[in-house]
C-alpha cells in the first residue's frame, strides 16, 4: 500500500505501370470504383468482406517490389521507426550491407505495414484509415497488401493492437525504482504519450466506446494491463478477480486518469492549470483517497 506518495526512396509510379499490375480501376464488390478513400467500419460491418487473397490473384497478381530500404521495425515500434534509419521511408525491399537487395519477409513485410498504420494512425482515426494510402507508402498494390491481410479489419486490429502495446510499453516505469517513484513515472509517461499522440488516443477511446467489437477488445486488453501493474505496484498483484475491491477502484481511477488528462491536453498550454508534474500529483492523491474509503 502507498502510505504517502511523493507528489533509397521508390519514385511515384507514371502511366506505365510495374510489371503485373492492372492499370483500370479495381471494382468493389457493390460494382463502384475504388477511389482510395476508407469507408467507416460501420459500412464495413453492412457491406461485403474485402476481397480475398484468391479473388486479387485472379485480378492482378504482383511480386514483391525490390526497392530499396532500411530494415523493417519490430511491429509494436513506435510509427517513427516505420519510416527506417534517418527518416528514409522503408519501401518495397530491404538493403543488406553489401549494396545488394533483398526481397522482404512476409513477417518483414507485415511489420511494415503495420508500422505505417501507426505513423498514419497519429493523425487520423483508425476507421478513416485509407488502404490504399497504405499500401502506396509501402510501395506496394493494394491487392498485394491484402496478400498479408486478408480484409481491411484483419489490418485494423493489427495496427490497433500494436498501439495498444505501444502505450503498455512507453508507460512501463523503471523496475529498479521503489514502488510509489514507479507509479510517478508510469503517471508522467501515460500524461505525455496522451499529450503527444491527442487525437489518436481520443480515437482509440471512442472507438472503444462506440462498440466496434474489434477497438473494444484492445481497449479493454491495454487497460487491464495498467491497472495489473498499478495493483503491482500497490502490493497487490493478486487482486485480479472482477470482483475484488481495490482492483474496481484502480480500474475506475484510470478512467479518471484518461479523461482527465485527455481534457488537460486539449488545453493550449498557457491556459492548462498545473504542470504535468503537479497533475499527477493530482492523480496519486485521488488513489489515495480512493483507497480511503
């Protein structure tokens, strides 16, 4: 229990196109052309699946590019590391240390696209998410992405995921630090990751909030993980049943957390009433008066 707290970058395609690409617009399974623009996750729900690895074989199957590019990141990377080393935009194949090019991995490959999801995802809600935007920055067709995933959703919930992990790791505090110097710093990393990355949190909490099964299921994933390490932290790391007490108000104390930090961020900067130091000050003496009662 906390007693006291101390307050090579691919040139644009031209009108000839790579080998094995078909040039006319692609229909949609309704009959409309595709324009490049994502309809919502709702009309996803209403309307047919994306089409299937077979059904884009049978259209325009394509080889693997062999731009190249700096090594792929790891697949929770934060969407910087998406664009490779030194800002270079990882496109089509990777580049070995002789000079020479090399076809990506299917995993390589994934990692990619997830982690232009996560760069794109900082500026837009995951369900306007444009497939072919994606798919352009990757240097590659959109059928092809669909080789790696195969419907739009199945992509969304890998990029949501792994921003979901992401928040879990940028959060996790220094382990050699004592308990109550540890939730500080969790608190203080959670309070600029939010800061930073405003507008995609907000998506991501709406999204959770407005019932798409896929955002519900990550949402409630991250968020279980922070209050099991807030209870760790306390000294209850067994507190994990639904029932238990103290792991309902650490839960609910986190949604106190989430909104209040979303509504301070939204402020300009002059006008926000504390600093971020003193905010979680803030935080850590409601858990203790949570606690209290």
């Amino acid at each position: 229990m906390l007693n006291s707290v101390k307050a090579g970058e691919q040139t644009p395609t031209d009108a000839s196109t790579r080998a094995g690409e078909n040039t006319a617009p692609q229909a949609e399974p309704d009959g409309s052309a595709r324009d490049g623009a994502e309809p919502s996750l709702t009309a996803d729900a209403q309307a047919s699946p994306e089409p299937s690895l077979q059904a884009d074989a049978q259209a325009s199957p394509e080889p693997e590019p062999d731009a190249a590019a700096s090594p792929e990141p790891e697949l929770e990377a934060d969407a910087a590391a998406s664009l490779g080393d030194g800002g270079v935009r990882a496109r089509g194949g990777a580049e070995v240390p002789d000079g020479r090019r090399r076809r990506l991995t299917a995993e390589d490959r994934r990692k990619q696209l997830v982690g232009i999801g996560l760069m794109m995802l900082r500026t837009q809600p995951i369900h306007e998410l444009s497939i072919d935007a994606v798919a352009a920055e990757a240097g590659i067709s959109r059928g092809l992405l669909f080789h790696y995933f195969p419907t739009k959703r199945d992509f969304y919930v890998e990029v949501m995921s792994a921003a979901g992990r992401r928040l879990l790791r940028v959060t996790k505090p220094d382990p050699d630090l004592p308990p109550d110097e540890q939730l500080r710093q969790m608190l203080l990393s959670f309070v600029a990751f939010v800061t930073r990355r405003r507008d995609s949190y907000i998506s991501f909490v709406r999204g959770a909030a407005g019932g798409d099964n896929f955002v519900v299921e990550v949402y409630a994933t991250t968020r279980a993980g922070l209050t099991n390490r807030v209870l760790t932290l306390l000294g209850t790391p067994d507190a994990t049943a639904p029932a238990s007490p103290i792991r309902l108000t650490v839960h609910a104390w986190l949604a106190y957390v989430e909104d209040l930090t979303i509504e301070w961020s939204g402020l300009p900067e002059p006008d926000r009433p504390t600093t971020p130091d003193e905010l979680v000050t803030h935080f850590i003496a409601a858990l203790t008066a949570l606690r209290a009662l």
